[in-house]
C-alpha cells in the first residue's frame, strides 16, 4: 500500500475547510475572517462589492456572508406590550427576501472551491433588533428586554417564538441558496444581564431551535458567542446543535483549551484579537509568528484560524493576509 503525507495533497479551500469540520487531516489550517463594511458599501449592489473585494484581498477559506438585513422597526418601544406590534415572520418578508437575494448575488460571482456560509443573528440579537431600528441605544435594548421579560413574559416570549420561527426559515433559505454553513451568533451570555435560569429559561431553547434549523437543512453550523464578562458555561448545551464553535477567547476571557473542554469533539474555529494585538499593530514577523504558535499549542485536527468576533472595518488588509499566508506555510 502506498503511504500518502495529506500535506502533499492540494485540497481546495472547501474541501480543507470541511475536512477540519471533520477532525480530519488536512493540508493546512483553514481560515476564516470577516468584518463590518461601512453603512454606504454594506447592502445592495455596493455591498457584493464589499464582499467580493474582502474575499479577494484576504483569501480566506471561508466566504462569510454578513447580514445586515435587520428585523425592521415596527414603531416606538416604550412598554414590554410594544412586543404585540412584532408580527409573524417569514420568507415573505421584504428584509429576508433581500438578505437570501443579497447572498446569491454574491455566491454568484464568488469562488465556488471556496467555503460559504451565511450570518444569522441570534434569538437575543433578532429580539432586540426592532428597538435598535427605532432608535433605542444599544444598551439600553439590552436593558429593556431583560425588564420586558421580567415584567411580562407571555408577551415577549410570544414575539420571540414568532421570530425564533422566522429565523429558522432563514436558516433554511441560506442552505437552500447554496452556502455550506451558517454562522449563528449567539448573545446573552453576559453574567451583568440575565441570570443563569433566566438564560436557560428564556434564551436557550430558541437558540437550540434556530441552530436545529440550520443542521436539519443540511448545513454546518457555526455556533459563535461574543461580548465580555461570560459565563460560557451557559453554552455547553449547544455542543449538541453545532459543528463549529468561535467565542471571544480573549474578550470572554475563555481560553482555547478551556473551549476544547466545553465544546467536546467539535473543531474549534478562532485565536487571534479581533481588535487588538498583532492583527491590529503587529509586524507581519510578528503576525505569522504569532498564528503558528497558536495553530502548535491547539494542534492540526478539528481548527479553523479566526479571530475572537468581526474584526475593525478599517482592518489592515495586508495585516490579515499576513495571518492568512502563515496558515499555508
């Protein structure tokens, strides 16, 4: 029998990526980036532009979709009852039928070696979407949902299931308009906000829902967990409805290893600063220096190189490159 060395063989972007998802040798690490383009170049046709420059410029193994297709504004929010003005959502909803049409113009003229995956924002993101698109500061959305479902739970949960099931939908849609995975970014798992029953209570199942959703379609999915101040314990029930998991290591704080433990037999995708250290003011010595002694602590099998969450949209092109290129080196 003919022993053959798997770094000889040349895998296209998809087949490495895949591979990894599936604890398999590979060629070389995979990587995955991604980044907040500006309002102006963010949708329509500017942003396919946006997108097929970014995948130019960084050749990363994963074509990340991102949506900015928010749930819409239905009005002002003063009271928890303002949930009743949130209807049911659907693919016939103008924001997911621009979102589905978004990501196929840009599949369209994308590498189709490369491996695609759309973005879909979590039951807390999507819950609190509405208020952002009303005008409500950040925070105090985050404030304002945590009371409404304190004060009037039947309300809020009903609008949640109604979103829940409409981002399910959109799961569905995504695998349908030929990306490979969904990148499903989860939120509420900041000790300042809800308390851990409140989470398992209120957040957990919608989320198990909606990640269910992506894999029922026959797509990956990508479990991601972002903000500081975590407790990721919340999250070792969702290892059952991802194949890929990404948090803010250093952000959580939450190392590597700690996730290997947590998210057990599933690849792991991350270990730079998004929007620190050498992505951001590193030398490419430095930059290469520093993802190859990542990609040796963690090992080859079951990782994917990325960063903790988006990185900066005025991200240093040739910086990201440089972290790119040490992957293939």
């Amino acid at each position: 029998m003919i022993s053959v060395n798997i770094k000889e063989v040349i895998m296209n972007k998809r087949e490495r990526v895949i591979a990894a998802i599936n604890k398999k040798a590979v060629d070389c690490i995979p990587c995955g980036f991604s980044l907040h383009f500006p309002t102006e170049k963010a949708t329509g046709d500017a942003g396919v532009k946006s997108h097929l420059d970014f995948f130019k410029a960084s050749d990363t193994d994963i074509l990340k979709i991102m949506n900015e297709n928010l749930v819409p504004s239905v009005g002002n929010f003063t009271f928890p009852d303002d949930y009743n003005k949130v209807t049911d959502i659907s693919m016939k909803s103008d924001y997911m039928i621009d979102q589905i049409d978004f990501t196929k113009k840009i599949l369209d003229k994308s590498d189709p070696n490369a491996f695609s995956m759309g973005t879909l924002h979590g039951i807390l993101a999507s819950s609190i979407h509405p208020l952002e698109q009303s005008g409500m500061p950040y925070e105090d959305t985050r404030k304002f949902l945590v009371e409404a479902l304190r004060t009037n739970p039947e309300t809020v949960l009903s609008a949640m299931h109604r979103i829940a099931d409409g981002m399910s939908e959109l799961a569905e849609a995504y695998i349908k308009a030929g990306v490979d995975a969904v990148y499903y970014a989860a939120l509420g798992g900041e000790k300042c906000y809800f308390t851990d029953e409140e989470f398992s209570k209120w957040l957990e199942p919608f989320d198990h829902q909606i990640m269910k959703a992506i894999q029922d379609a026959g797509g990956y999915c990508f479990l991601h967990v972002c903000k500081d101040g975590l407790n990721m314990n919340r999250y070792s029930s969702y290892a059952k409805y991802c194949d890929v998991a990404n948090w803010g290591v250093y952000e959580a704080p939450f190392s590597l290893e700690e996730g290997k433990k947590l998210f057990k037999d599933k690849t792991i995708m991350g270990g730079l600063a998004n929007r620190s250290g050498v992505l951001v003011d590193g030398t490419e010595k430095q930059i290469k220096s520093e993802v190859k002694k990542v990609i040796s602590d963690f090992g080859e099998t079951g990782f994917i190189l990325g960063a903790d969450c988006t990185l900066a949209t005025e991200q240093d092109m040739t910086k990201l490159k440089a972290a790119v290129d040490a992957c293939r080196e």
